[in-house]
C-alpha cells in the first residue's frame, strides 16, 4: 500500500489569473508577496505493494486523468 | 527570498465529494485505488530575508487567507 503525494501546477508559460489575485490582496495587506502560483494537491493510497508499479500506475492516473498535460506539470512522492 | 510550497488538505473528519467523485472514477477504470482526497496547492514568494520571519508570515497567511481552519490543515516547506 502507498500514498501518493501528487502536486499538479500549470506551466510557467500558463497565466495563472487565480494565482495573480491572492498575489494582489496579500500585496494589498501589506504581505512582502512576490509571486503566487496555485495548483492542485492530491493524496491516492493505491492498494499495491511494489513500489515500481506503484510509480508506473501513478504516471499512468496522473498524466491521463490528475493533470492536463497541455497546461500543466505533475510531481509525486510516494510514501508507504 | 524564500519560496513557501503549501499544501492545504480538508480535515479528516470532513467528508471530500470531489476526491470520492475521482476515486469511483479511478476504481471504475480499474486502478487499484483505495482512497482520493483532494486539497490545494500553492507556491508562494516571498521578499523576506530571514527563515524565521518568513516562516511566521507564512503561519499569518496560511492560517488567515489561504486555509480555513475550520475545515481544512495547512503546511508547508520553505526553500530558498
């Protein structure tokens, strides 16, 4: 059994409008924010004891279903 | 300059339809899933030099704008 820690953010070259408003109402709070970037988080226990399938399966889940490969980076860790 | 990698996941005890709605989707598709959660994902950048102002700032954001502790935990790394 293994969790994985799956982070999802959009490439750099993406604008990130979402982003870009918390970097304006921290900035406005008097926050000493240089940038924000907002992506996704994810956490999948996968019933699978070997951690090479395990690693397989999770490129396989987050590059066809977690993430859009278009616009977006995916990164793991796994635990377990 | 630090960059604060944030992950804010829903507390345990509250329930998560999105992370379910996605883990149905994975078992339908025959991955051997046992459980999704679902949470975000920020980076923040952050002008400030010193580890330990930084870090408390990112308690003060973290804790006041990003998450809702009501229903959600935060954490997060600083690198830089």
């Amino acid at each position: 059994m293994f969790k994985a820690k799956v982070t999802v953010t959009l490439k750099k070259s993406i604008l990130d409008p979402q982003g870009s408003t918390v970097e304006r109402a921290l900035k406005s709070m008097g926050y000493p924010v240089e940038s924000v970037r907002i992506g996704k988080y994810m956490e999948v226990v996968l019933a699978e004891e070997d951690k090479n399938k395990a690693e397989g399966l999770m490129h396989e889940i987050c590059s066809k279903l977690l993430s859009n490969p278009v616009i977006e980076d995916y990164s793991f860790e796994l635990e377990g």
